[in-house]
C-alpha cells in the first residue's frame, strides 16, 4: 500500500514538473486576460461539471474573498450553485443549456467565462462558451491534453497534458491557486 501511495504522489509531482515545463506561457497568457478583465471592472463565470463544478466554486470563493492576502474583492459567480436555476434549467431547456442560459442572463462584454471540462468535450460546457463569444465575453478554457470542442471556443486554453481524469484535475487545482495568487 505505501508503494502505491508513493507512485501516486510521484506521479502527481512529475504531471506539476511537465506543467511548469510546457504550459507556463498558457497560464501566463491566462493571468494576463483574467488581469485585464477584472481590471476593467469586468466579472468571472466560471462553469464546469462534477468536479469541475467544485473547483468552480472554489475558484469563485478565491477571487471573491481573498486568495493569501488580503485584496479588494473582485466580482466571480459560479454558474455551478444555484439549484433552482440549475434544475429548472435542465427540467425546461435539457441539460446542455444549463450554463449557456446562465451565461445569456450574465454575461456583458468585456466579461470571461472560465469554462472547466477534463474531456474538453462537455456539451454544456460548450455551448456556454460559444453564447460567452456571441455576447461579447471572452472564454478561458481548462481541459485535458485533448483540449475536445472547448479549446475551440476558447480565446486562450490550459491544456493539462494528461487524458487521466484526476491528474487533469490535479494540473487544474495548481494552476488555479497560482492564478487566484
């Protein structure tokens, strides 16, 4: 069992190794517009399914409250925490509408969508990108290696090099607490 749990944690290490290596100019690319965003008095959404959902909220909370120091607050809204709309949504619309109707209530020009999808392929996901890019907002995107249909929507993508779900998650916590940093 120890073996099992020290490979896992190499693992998890060598993936972070292979993300400072390859991706450091995506997410330098990613603060830059995050910066300019909030900056220009624009909001976050951020959308995401499972998982996803929770690193939603917690992305939200970071840039809401404060990160590791104290700060202003700066506007996020995760699209993942409301029940009503979300199950209303789903029940009247189908469920591959459930952030792009969020996103058509939410979204001004000169706002970011920060869409989370591990397979890049997450309908909903998707779909709210391409209503974000109709309304004028931007779309920070956070897949796996493939990036799917999101990276195609998205102005600038964090592509975790890894098709195994949770070390793609995994890639996306770090980058996202260093982002929130």
């Amino acid at each position: 069992m120890k073996d099992k749990i020290k490979e896992g944690l190499l693992k998890s290490a060598r993936l972070k190794e292979q993300i400072a290596e390859e991706c450091a100019g995506q997410l330098a690319d990613i603060l830059e517009r995050l910066r300019e965003v909030l900056k220009s008095g624009g909001k976050v959404l951020l959308c995401g399914n499972g998982g996803s959902a929770a690193d939603c909220q917690h992305i939200a909370t970071e840039i809401v409250v404060r990160f590791q120091e104290q700060r202003r607050a700066m506007p996020a809204i995760a699209l993942t925490t409301d029940t009503s709309i979300l199950t209303a949504a789903g029940n009247d619309l189908g469920f591959e509408r459930i952030f792009e109707r969020q996103v058509e209530a939410l979204m001004k020009p000169g706002d970011v969508l920060f869409a989370i999808s591990t397979s890049g392929d997450s309908v909903n996901v998707v779909r709210a990108a391409k209503r974000a890019r109709e309304l004028g907002g931007s779309v920070i995107a956070f897949t796996g290696a493939k990036g799917g249909a999101l990276a195609g929507e998205a102005d600038a993508v964090f592509k975790v090099p890894s098709d195994k779900t949770y070390l793609v998650q995994e890639g996306h916590q770090a980058a996202y607490h260093l982002l929130c940093g």
